[in-house]
C-alpha cells in the first residue's frame, strides 16, 4: 500500500491536472461515439466515475502560496465538501444503475451538477493563483474551460428534465431520456464557444437565461485567462532577461579583476613570517659600480 502511494504521488501529481483533463476530454467524448450501443449508459458511467476521483485527488493537492496556515485549514474545508459531494454522486449513480428510475437519474444529475461546481470553482481559483507557465497551467486552463461546458450541460439536462419543452431541437422529435445527454452536451459547448448554429435553441426563460450565462462566462474567462497569461510570459521573459544581464555582468567584472590582480602581484614576493607581501629591492648594476680608468 505504501508502495502504490508513493508511486502515485511521484508519478501523479506533478501531472495531475494533465489526467483531469484527459478525464473531461474523455466523459465527452464517449457517449456521443457509443450512444447508440448497448454498453453506452455502462461506459459513461465508467467514465463520470473516473471523473470524480480524478477530480477529486486533484482539488486535495492544492500548492500552498500565501499564508500557510489558512491554507491549510481551506484545503481541510475543500477535502470535507468534495468528498461529501463526491460520495453523494458516486452513491446516487450506482443507485441509477442498479435500480434505474426517472428519480434516482434526477438525483444523480443534481448531485453531480454540485460536485463538479464545486470543482470547477476550487480549480478556476487554482488558475489565477499560478504565477509561472507550465504544461499544468495550460491543463488546468482548458480544464476550467471544460468544466464550464460540463457543468452548464448537467444543468440544461436538469431543465429538460423539469421543463420537457425547455428546448426546441429544430423540428426534430424531442430526445429521449437516454439521449438527451449527447445532445444538450453538444448544445452547451457550442453555447460556451458562442457559435450558435441554431439548430437547438433554449425556449423557456430559465434555459435562455443559463445559456446567456453559460456564453458570458466563457468569453470572460477567455478573456481574463488570455491577458493574464500574456502578463505572467512577459514578466518571466522580463525575469530572464534580467538574469542573464545580470550574469554577463559578474562574468565581465570577474575577467576584468584578473589582469588588475596580475598587474598589482607583479614585482612583489610573499614574506611568509608576516602573511604579508613586500616590494621587492631595487637590484644595483655590478658594471656601474666599476672604477672607471683614466
């Protein structure tokens, strides 16, 4: 056991944000390529479980930047209500799958709703704590934004399941139970990307106001997530800057002390009695010092 946690903390968390990503990327992308086989509600489920622990070990491994001891006891209160709301999800989808019923499948969508909401705050908070550009910065960036799209998903569904003609699906008949989730996941990234191709649209007042939200959120993010990442690459590149100007410097000075250190040794021994170096006496000429002869 002990084994298997330091594996998982050496090979897991520096990359931890990298596996929720390919978590979300995979819960999308699932059920619309097996939707219509008969393993496709077993497989998303398998899918929304992995999701949940991912995302779950992720928002427990915060970096501690600030005061240390409050951050200590909010990753306490984080750890507290992810797993409350993880467990809640977790037991309310074996439930839809064991006893399948029209209630359990809407308990299981509310209280997942809550925990990815929930994750997806602790996560976009993580993102404007970071200060430098990583590959995990960059993950936990399109994370958020995923995330975005799945939580405002998990709410359309919500509505649909409440208001049945909350949406219009472009005269096509209205989707069942089981396929409504590809579908109205279809709508909300389209909505969060404000492309808008019109083929679904939101009809009652509740969906026209998520779906406002839904596409006001994402094109701030975007926004505040573009500069500020602008500004964390030009102050490292600024800090880069400095330091190798700042290294150049100390390696002119250091050449120029060498020649000047050569200069001033030059003509002078070392006495070792006094740990001290004196001149050197002049040296007289024996010729000059020859009678001359008349």
């Amino acid at each position: 056991m002990g084994n298997l946690r330091q594996a998982i903390t050496r090979h897991f968390i520096p990359h931890r944000h990298t596996a929720l990503l390919v978590a979300i990327v995979s819960l999308l992308g699932v059920r619309p390529l097996i939707s219509d086989t008969g393993a496709g509600t077993a497989v998303y489920s398998v899918a929304v479980m992995l999701l949940l622990v991912v995302a779950l070990y992720t928002i427990q491994v915060d970096e501690l930047l600030g005061d240390r001891e409050r951050l200590l006891r909010q990753r306490k209160k984080t750890a507290l209500v992810g797993w409350t709301l993880a467990i809640a999800a977790v037991i309310f989808r074996l439930g839809e799958i064991v006893f399948p019923s029209h209630r359990l499948a809407t308990t299981s969508s509310i209280s997942l709703l809550l925990f990815l909401g929930f994750v997806t705050l602790t996560e976009l908070r993580a993102v404007l704590k970071q200060r430098t550009i990583t590959r995990e910065t960059i993950s936990m960036s399109i994370s958020v934004y995923l995330l975005f799209g799945v939580t405002w998903g998990l709410l359309y569904i919500m509505l649909f399941d409440f208001q049945p003609h909350a949406f219009n699906f472009g005269g096509t008949p209205i989707p069942s139970e089981q396929q409504v989730t590809p579908v109205l996941v279809y709508f909300t990234l389209t909505t969060l990307a404000t492309v808008g191709y019109g083929d679904i649209t939101p009809v009652t007042l509740q969906a026209r106001y998520a779906a406002v939200s839904e596409g006001i959120a994402g094109q701030f993010y975007l926004a505040i997530l573009v500069a500020r990442l602008v500004g964390m690459q030009m102050s490292q590149a600024a800090s880069h800057v400095a330091k190798d100007q700042s290294r150049d410097s100390e390696t002119r000075k250091r050449a120029k002390r060498k020649p000047e250190a050569a200069g001033t040794c030059f003509g002078r021994v070392m006495n070792p009695s006094a740990g001290t170096d004196t001149a050197l006496p002049a040296i007289e000429d024996p010729i000059s010092q020859l009678p001359l002869e008349n």
